[in-house]
C-alpha cells in the first residue's frame, strides 16, 4: 500500500492488486474515519476524499497507515445473476480474436464468476473481472471506432473486463449479448444494482 | 403560498438547472456535477431568501429571456451581464448581486456576458425540478438531472421559503477578471510521471483557456512566446507511452493526455480516468474556473504551507 498526494481535499492509495483494493475499499467504507466523504474504487487505487473542515490529509495519512487492508473475502459480496441472450453484434469478432467458435466464447463467459471491481466510465457501469481463483479469459481490444449508441442493458468485453451498459450511451467495448435486467434506476436510494464487490452470475437465455 | 412557474422564452446558449450537486456518488459512477461557480450559487441563493441548496439557473455566456406570470424575486451573481427587466412602460437595469422583484408583465433579458463566462440566476423558492439522487443538478457528462432549457419550458418554482428577501442594496463583489487568472496547484498523484521541466513549466507558463473547454474539463494551451518549442508537458522516460489504470479523479484534477496538454477537470468530470494527474487545483481557486472565458490567460501558481 502507498499513499500518493492528491491535492488538498484527497490523498491517492495505490495497491498491488484490485482484491487488496475490494478489501480496502469495503473495510474503510464500513467503518470510515471521521471526515472522509468519499472513497472512490479503482483497478489499483483507492480515492480518498476528506472534508477539510473536519479533518486533515496528515490526520487521514496516519489512519489509513494503520488500517491496512487485506484482500476481501469473496463470501462477502453479493451475487446478483444477471440472464443475458448472446446476440451481440461482436461475438462473431469476439470468437475470431480468441481463435475459437461463438459457442465456446459463451461457454467460457458463462463459465466464469465475476466480480465487480470498481465502477467507472458512466453511472453504474461496473468493471466485471474473473472472481479470484477463476482464471482469465483471453483479452479482446477495444473496437477500433466506438459506437455513438450503445443500447442498455448490453453485455460487453473489452481488455480483461467485462460490463453491462446500464444505460443507453456511446460505448467502444465488444458486444457479445444482452439482458432485460434493469442495472440502473436513478429514481432509487440504491441506484446500482452491481456495486465493487458485487459478485456477477451469468445465465444464458434463449433469443 | 404562491407555487410560480418559470416560463422560459430563450435560453440563450446553454442554460442549466445546478444546485449543489450529488457530492457523494462517485463510487456508483456519479460525479460530484453541481454549481459550477459554487460561491455564486451560494450567494444568489441566500440573496431571495432561499436555503444555499435550492437550484438556480446557470447561464453559460448569457442571452437567457425569461417570464415569471405571478412576479417573483431573483438575484444574479456570477459572470456579470448585461441585464434588464422588459416591460410595456419601461426598461431598468438589473443590477448584480442585488435582489430584484420581477413584476408579472416584465420579462428578464440577461444580454452577453461582460466578465466571466457564466451568470447564476437564483429566483425565489428555487427552480421545482425533480430530484434525481438527490439533487436537481444537470450532469452534463452522464446526462442526469433536468435537461438543457430549452424555449418554450415552464419551470415550476418551489414554494416560498420561511425566510424573507434579505435586506441587502448590494452585495459588493469584483467581477471576474477579464485578464490573468491565477489557480493555486498541489501536487497530484502522477507528478513523478512527468520531467523536472514539465513540472516547472506547469506553474511558470502562461496558459490560455482552450474553447475547447466545458463542465467536463477546461482545457489548457500553451500562449505563444513561453513554451521555447517545447511539445507540452513531457513524461519522463520510464512512462513514456506507458498507460495508467483508471483511477479515481477528483473536480481540480489535472490531467496530462498524451499531446503533453493539462485538462483541468470540472463538476461533470468522469468519474475515473486513465491519464497520469500531474497536480490538483486546491478547491479555493475552483469556482474561477467556472468563470474562464475561451482564450483568457492563466497562471497555475504551487500553494504553500501544509494542505
């Protein structure tokens, strides 16, 4: 763990790995020190904000050093399950980078539990990793030229992650399905319906 | 209780519905979005008598016309404008930083901007939107919140707050600057991605603001004569073409892309983003951000003492 200087409102913790950031990320938001506002979740970082009016970065530096995290406990998220039609117009493409057929790109997508590292990108979009002990599929690059439109609820893969589009947006990653589950709804407390943590089942439906 | 509706008649360029924003929300993926000029806001708002949380109007440039058919109270802070009350009889100046009736026959006229970039306009009760999390702030990057004004929109306004229009002529505030701006800088979490001289010439250039800049980020360029042919902000070796995780970023955040030019990021920025931070705007100096105008000076200057 190393805590890198981020302005005068956050300090940047950076880990060796996104499991050690999961159980930073889940240890510190449980029980946070007083003052910080906001603990944002990254592939090798944890953001953490404070409320300068109560606390300090020094104060804040000291606490963090003595909580170190340690990995988080798989058990510990939620598992949401999310049923997808494998329709997408790349897993032709998808099939063709990984030298394979479009059957066994879904076997292997299906076969493998997620788990949602950190969001980014857009509200509710979680980046989806193979849960720990699952091993790694092949990676697909981004398409060359992003979509302007990509329609909700896509499923998707791009550069070892895998995502859902909650919303309709532009969007560069590889479609290989889709769900009518709804992933997004900004009318509730709880808008997203996977988190970081959030462990992601996925269950073929047919077209 | 009067319960108001706004009727809007231009909305010049773009105009906005912010309140304070979603302060919290970025773990979901939600950025901070918000007042741009957050000082202003603040200002506006307790000018009519509403809470500092109540959602105004934010008017990027000016050319805003509007109508309230039962009158009301407004104030405008910010950028200063050009601004008058139209009515059948007559023509009077609005004053900034001055609570203003608004009769019903009258209509509010906000011309071009004098100085700075973008006006607030705070009426009394607040704009009604619905909340989305939490707030009435249009997030223009995740597209959240009301949209754009658009002609021909009536906004309901809330209901009348508990407390009265303050007694206040004139709250005396500068302008924003027409000239320089300077922003105090702290170090970001990527400094040492970048050369000894890129990171001298951070806090010695003068840069201008890009047009190229929104409430996503203000972009900066080089002014002419200062770079001595330099390409930007150059990476050290070791980091050249290397790429960064997306980590998370905060409003202030300056990012380097690979061209060697510094994106300050604003109140719709992503959430995370993959360029190295090279130093953060300290968040006294943010809301004059919100008050460039394309091609405008400006001078990032290291903060000192203990943050």
């Amino acid at each position: 763990m190393r805590i890198l200087p981020n302005g005068d409102r956050a300090l940047l913790v950076e880990f060796a790995s996104l499991d050690l950031v999961l159980g930073a990320h889940a240890a510190w938001s449980a029980a946070p020190a007083p003052g910080i506002v906001e603990l944002v979740p990254a592939a090798r970082t944890v953001l953490v904000r404070i409320d300068p009016v109560v606390t300090g970065l020094a104060a804040i530096e000291h606490w963090l050093a003595e909580h170190p995290a340690s990995p988080l406990a798989l058990a510990d998220g939620d598992v949401v399950s999310v049923p997808v039609t494998y329709d997408g117009d790349d897993v032709a493409a998808v099939a063709d980078a990984w030298g394979c057929s479009i059957d066994a790109v879904i076997e292997r997508h299906l076969a493998t539990e997620w788990l949602c590292g950190f969001i980014g990108f857009a509200p509710g979009f979680g980046y989806l990793v193979p849960a720990p002990g699952q091993s790694a599929l092949p990676q697909v690059p981004r398409r060359e030229t992003s979509r302007p439109r990509v329609p909700a609820g896509s499923v998707a893969l791009a550069a070892g992650y895998c995502g859902v589009y909650p919303r309709e947006s532009p969007g560069g990653w590889q479609l290989i399905g889709r769900t009518s589950l709804e992933l997004w709804r900004d009318d509730t407390e709880q808008p997203a319906l996977i988190t970081p943590g959030t462990r992601v089942r996925f269950e073929r439906v047919p077209a | 209780m009067s319960h108001a509706v706004v009727d809007v008649v231009d909305p010049g360029a773009l105009t906005l519905v912010q309140d304070l924003g979603r302060p919290a929300l970025s773990s979901l993926g939600v950025s901070g979005s918000g007042a741009f000029d957050r000082a202003a806001h603040r200002l506006a708002q307790r000018l009519v008598g509403n809470d500092e949380g109540a959602a105004g109007l934010e008017v990027l440039l000016g050319g805003l016309r509007l109508r309230v058919a039962a009158g009301t109270w407004i104030a405008l802070t910010g950028a200063w404008v050009d601004a008058r009350l139209d009515s059948a009889s007559a023509s009077v100046a609005v004053p900034p930083h001055s609570a203003v009736l608004v009769d019903a026959d009258a209509e509010l006229v906000l011309g071009p901007v004098t100085h700075g970039a973008r006006c607030t306009v705070a009426l009394r009760g607040g704009i009604d939107a619905p909340l989305t999390l939490g707030s009435r702030s249009r997030d223009t990057l995740a597209a959240l919140g009301p949209a754009p004004l658009a002609a021909g929109d009536v906004l309901p306004l809330g209901p009348e707050p508990a407390s009265p229009v303050p007694v206040a002529d004139l709250v005396p505030v500068d302008p924003p600057p027409r000239g320089l701006v300077e922003l105090e800088v702290r170090p970001g979490p990527r400094a040492d991605w970048f050369t000894s001289d890129a990171l001298d010439l951070l806090v010695t250039a003068e840069w201008k603001a890009s047009a190229r800049s929104d409430r996503t980020g203000v972009r900066l360029e080089l002014g002419s004569a200062v770079d001595g042919g330099s390409g930007g902000l150059a990476r050290v070796p070791a980091r050249e073409g290397a790429e960064l995780e997306s980590e998370g970023m905060l409003r202030g955040s300056i990012q380097v892309s690979p061209d060697g030019a510094p994106t300050v990021l604003g109140p719709d920025h992503p959430v995370t983003g993959g360029y190295p931070v090279i130093a953060v705007v300290v968040d006294a100096s943010l809301d004059r951000l919100a008050q460039l105008l394309p091609g405008q000076p400006v001078r990032l200057r290291r903060a000192t003492g203990r943050a």
